[in-house]
C-alpha cells in the first residue's frame, strides 16, 4: 500500500503561483497514474489533472488546461503540480492519488478508480 504526503498548499493572491508535491513511501509512482483532485465547499470532488504511469501522457480538466501543470520525478518519487495564474475559484483542498491499476493506458479522470489518496493541502486564492 503506497502512503502520500501532499504539500506546498498556501493562501495566495489572484494571479499567483503554487507547486503542490504529492510525495509518495511504500510504493513507486513509475508504474501508476496519478491524478490530483480538489474539493471546495459545499461542491463535489473535481478532477484537476493526471499523469499515466510512464509520465509520458498527461490530462487536465478544462478548468485549469493552460494554467496548470502535472509532472513527475520518479527519482524522487514526487508528483508534482504546478499551478499559476491562480484564480479565486480554485480555492479548494487538494488531494493527489494514485490509480489502482498498474500500466493503465491513459490517465483516467474517474476518482473511483484511484485506490490511494492522501490527506489533501489547503489552496486558498484571495481575490
């Protein structure tokens, strides 16, 4: 069972950078996806991007397609995210995750088919 530790979460204004590590123990990333999902309130999970198992792939809710970045260090076994031109409605807890499956071809958006989750960091974008 693989354990992740996300940080790099903060308060920062409209128009502002974070890069969120999602750092992983008792498991390599290199053969999984891994995704980072965000929950606001009072609002459902959200997808936000994923990363396929080779790192060669990568997808993005419309949302942020442009202004966020997912990556890998597979060395390090850190995922990142980098997120710039933050707005307002980004403000949310996120949380990075890695897919149940093993070699899956294209980095999947559905959160059930995610097996491990940490314990989120706190984003918050004043306007």
């Amino acid at each position: 069972q693989v354990q992740l530790v996300e940080s790099g979460g903060g308060l920062v204004q409209a128009g502002g950078s974070l890069r969120l590590s999602c750092a992983a123990s008792g498991r390599t990333f290199s053969n999984y996806a891994t995704g980072w999902f965000r929950l606001a309130p009072g609002k459902e999970r959200e997808f936000v991007a994923a990363i396929s198992w080779s790192g060669g792939s990568t997808y993005y809710a419309d949302s942020v397609k442009g202004r966020f970045t997912i990556s890998g260090d597979y060395a390090k076994n850190t995922v990142y995210l980098q997120m710039n031109s933050l707005k307002p409605e980004d403000t949310a807890v996120y949380y990075c995750a890695v897919d149940s499956r093993a070699f899956r071809g294209a980095p999947t958006v559905v959160a059930g088919n995610y097996g491990s989750w940490g314990q989120g960091t706190q984003v918050t974008v004043s306007s």
